[in-house]
DNA sequence: TCTCATTTTTAGGTGCACCTAAATCCAGTT
DNA sequence: AACTGGATTTAGGTGCACCTAAAAATGAGA
C-alpha cells in the first residue's frame, strides 16, 4: 500500500489509457487495451502484471483490470497536465488545436509540478480543454459532463457541441472548417438511413457530415423549443481563433 | 553518410555534453565525458562506439572523440533548445531563473520544431539565454562569447558579467542574492593570496566571493578607466526582477 | 627502454518495454 | 457435455542504456 511508486512515461501512458477506456466503456480488457496502445496484447500483459505489483490496477487473469485509486491519481495528473498544456499552447502560444494532442502527448510526462501550477494559475485554473474535455484540478478532482454523441440525436433535435475526439488532427482541421468546436450549436436537419450521412446545420450553413464523424462529436442536448434551435445562430468565441 | 539518423534522448544528452567539453576543454575523453554524465567510463565506451557508427562523431580508440559536423548540428539544436526553452519559462511563465536548467533538461528533448520556432518568436529571437549563454539560431550559428573568469581578473579590474554557470541551483541563488547576473558590473577591489576569498563590488556593495565560484562567472574585461569602474552603477533589468 | 599508475576498452551481466509463436482459458453454440 | 473461435497468458526472444570486474593500452618518469 506504498503511496509513493516511481512512475515513468510508459506507466503514465498506460495508466492515463486505463482511465480513458474504463471511462467509456466500463470495463477494460487486455485486447482493448493493447489496441488503443499499439502494442501486441502479451505486451499488455506484461505491463499489467507490473501495474498490478505496484498497486496501480487490480487485476484477476483472464477477467480485465481496474485502476485502484491510487492509479486512478496518476492517471488524472497525466490528464491534467496533458489538458493543461494543450490549452496553453493554444491560448499562450497560438498553436493550432488540431497540433496541440501531439505536443501535449510527450509534454505531459516531463513537465514539473511547480511548472504546471504556473500554466495554470496563467490560464486561471480553466474547465475545459481545446477540446471540451474536462481538467482535472490539482487535486484529482473531475467533473464527468457526459452529453451524448451528435450521431445520437434524432433530427430536429438541437445540441451544444461539449467535447471532440482530439486524437485525429486531420479530423479536427475538417471539423473547424464546419464550424464544429466546443460551443458551437447544431441542428440535426435529417438523418440519411442505413449509416448514410447526417445533414445538420451550424451557424445557418447546411453541412453533411459522415455517421461515424458525428460519433466523435459529443453534444448537450437542447431542448427542442429553445430560441437558438429554431435559428441556430452561435455565440461561440474560443476557440474559433485558432484555426 | 546518411542524413536523417534517429537521434533519441540518450543521444541528444551525449552529444551536448560532448559539445560542451569540446568547447572549454578542447579534446573530449572517455573518462571525461562518462564524469560529466555521472555515468561509467566502460558506457560512455559503448555509447561513443554507437555514436561513430551513427556518423555523429569521429572515434579513434584511446584517442577521444570529436564531433562530426552532423553531430555538432544536432548538439546545437538541442542546446538551442534548451536555451530558449529557459528563457521563455522566466520571460512568459515568471519562473526562477535557478529552476529552469532542470526543467529545459527534459523539455529540450520533447518540443517540436513547430514550437521551439513559436517560442522564438515570442522571444523575438534573442541571443542569450537567462544565464548568459549565446543561443545557436535555427540554423545551427552561435557566437561564443568568450570573456574570460572572473577569477582570473587582477585587482582594480572591472568586468560585466556576461555568463555564469547554470547546472548548480544553489549557486545561481546565491548569484542572484550578490546581485550577480548577466549585465551585472563588477569590480575587483582585493584578492587574497593562495586560493583565498576574493573581494568584489557589486552595485557599489562589497562582497567576498570564494575563488572558485568566481571560476563559474564569466566576465567582459572593461578598461580600468571606464567610467563605470569607479562607481559601480548597474542599469541592468533583464533577470533581477526574477529572483 | 622499462615501469607502472592511469585511462580506456572488453567481457559479461541487469532491467525495461517491447516482440512473435505457442499454449491455454473462456463462453457461447451445438 | 463436447466443440470451437476469440481472448489471454506463457515462453522465449530483441535492442537499449546502463553496470561491475577484469584486461589491455597509454604515456610520463626512472
Ligand atoms: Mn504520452
Ligand atoms: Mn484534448
Ligand atoms: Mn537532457
Ligand atoms: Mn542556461
């Protein structure tokens, strides 16, 4: 039960995906997470193992693993410092919020206490991420803003866009040329059967967009009455800077 | 006689300690590369070996090594790196200018070419770092400023810092409690015989200093009638307001 | 020219994070 | 209850950056 394990990049790496997948889908198996890690599944195992030895996951062969709440830490510190730094880099340094992830990926390991603190008292201690994702604080602390995915809603439903996917750049160059960004309010106009595309409106423009595209996209569903589902016009400021 | 080798972290490492030995001490060592590594001599052997086939430095066994030009343009890319990263975490982020060598020793490795060229930018392209040191431009130029050790002045000299050593963070708070920083004025006013303490003002203050931190301060020689040898004013702004 | 302390290399390890191939387990049919 | 395909673990590697101990080369002084 030692508080203090010596945690490097690849233990902070598997811990902080760990997280992500028990997050969206509950439980974690080994093949799910050498999928996600690029790595073969004996790889897993291996690491596994040594996670569960150092008290980070508990694990039963054969049946998936869960973070103890210990590991849970580690992994939201990871998260914070990856967060944080996406956001500085966007808002500090005008980077674009499809480079950000990359950077961030390798930044979030080697980056002092003392250092992050700084980043973000400067930010005054933001929310949110470019990409709508929550920021841990300080002391591990997470506000879970669930929403729904956009290919979800039916059509005539409205939603705020909440959170993107922000693993794909390319996907993010193309959502900010629709006008898809934290804030952005949408309309699904109609949906095409059989997986075929989603016409919604952003801003008063008509855009189609691909089934599966509209399953990174998280939203807040609006209620079918509000003002700005009849109209869509969009307030947002953010993030639309950078693009 | 390939371009683009795959330089990793331990690589990079190598290669700026090698440069910065070449560059005070002229010839490179095993024994002395492995010391200031503060790892084996029989691993600096094998690493040299490595870097040779790399083509990264020349290797004539029990002779030493030098840098290849490919390898001094890497070690100056990462000292570039280093460089600006510790002058934009005091510029932008307010930290201590004893804090940053650690720091910028992990980042250096990490950033990409993208962001170092931001984080130039912001800095609009400056010469030096907050310890003094010349920051090589993208291309792989540095003017070595030599000036010579403060401890090697005579007494009645007068000399502006213009570099100090920045691996000791103890050091480099006493520096700044002295009042020694880059652009700092100095006189010698006595030096005791046999490796005594050396009597110096500073900002019309006395101080005595041990000799061989006055090894770790390098100074611009100033003609002994230079007005600012008799009183001693210092106009300098850049680091004080970051101690 | 020989001697010997110092420097440097060689020999033979270690732990780490990964791999492929081969066993083994598990759960949902038949 | 036996079968079987997919998931998972085990077995046996690899390359990397480090280590200690021992051998070999160097070069400065006798
Ligand atoms: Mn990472
Ligand atoms: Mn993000
Ligand atoms: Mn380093
Ligand atoms: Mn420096």
């Amino acid at each position: 039960m030692r508080e203090f394990v010596k945690v490097n990049e690849a233990i902070e790496d598997y811990l902080k995906t760990i997280y992500n997948i028990q997050d969206e889908h509950g439980k974690v198996s080994t093949t799910m997470l050498a999928k996600q890690m690029n790595i073969a599944p004996s790889s897993a195992t291996g690491m596994i193992k040594k996670l569960a030895r150092l008290n980070l996951v508990t694990y039963e062969p054969y049946r998936g693993i869960q973070l103890t709440s210990h590991g849970r830490k580690v992994a939201l510190e990871v998260l914070r410092h990856h967060r944080l730094i996406e956001l500085y880099l966007v808002e500090a340094l005008g980077m674009r919020w499809d480079e950000v992830h990359h950077e961030a990926e390798k930044l979030e390991h080697v980056i002092s206490k003392s250092l992050i603190e700084r980043i973000d008292s400067y930010l005054g201690h933001p929310a949110v991420d470019p990409h709508g994702a929550p920021i841990p604080d300080r002391h591990g602390k997470v506000e879970s803003t669930p929403g729904v995915k956009l290919a979800d809603l039916k059509s005539g439903q409205c939603g705020v866009v909440s959170e993107v996917n922000d693993r794909d750049s390319e996907m993010l160059r193309y959502l900010a040329e629709l006008g898809i960004f934290p804030n952005a309010r949408i309309k699904v106009l109609n949906i095409a059967p059989f997986q075929g595309p989603m016409s919604i409106s952003i801003e008063g423009e008509e855009r189609l967009i691909w089934i599966e595209l509209a399953k990174s996209i998280f939203v807040k569903l609006l209620p079918e009455n509000t003002e700005g589902c009849r109209d869509n016009q969009q307030k947002n400021k953010n993030v639309s800077d950078n693009l």
